[in-house]
C-alpha cells in the first residue's frame, strides 16, 4: 500500500489547488500514515474475529472518512 497511495493520489494533488506552502507530497504522506492506520486498525479487528464481515469495517470506513474530510478542509472553523 506504501506505494499506492502516492500513485493513486499524485495526479489529483496536482490538479487541485494547494495553500501556498502545502506541497502534495507533504499531503500524499499525511494520506499515506492515514490509511497505514486504518490498516493497522483493520488488521486489529481481523486478528481478533477471523470471521469478521465487510459490514463490521463500517465504523471504520466511516472514521476514515471524517478523517479525509479533516485532511481536506481542516479543523478551524472558516
């Protein structure tokens, strides 16, 4: 996965408008140590119930979203 995300992410960052000073590799890492955590928690899950279903991870998609949303448009209120 470590070399997936900059490759799905790169050319988007490149397209979208970034605040000066923010470079997209600084925000492909950010999305990198992201989804290794969410990895990492999904692999939690699975050691402790093998036979765990798609729709257990949901909580977990869901958290990794907001997170995006947060990468994406930060925490200050505008």
């Amino acid at each position: 996965m470590t070399t997936s995300v900059p490759d799905m992410v790169g050319p988007v960052l490149q397209r979208m408008p970034l605040r000066a000073g923010v470079t997209a590799e600084t925000i492909s890492n950010m999305i990198l140590m992201l989804s290794n955590a969410i990895g990492e928690q999904a692999k939690v899950m699975v050691r402790a119930n093998p036979q765990i279903k798609i729709e257990d991870f949901d909580p977990v998609v869901d958290q990794a979203v907001q997170y995006m949303d947060v990468l994406e448009h930060g925490f200050l209120a505008e």
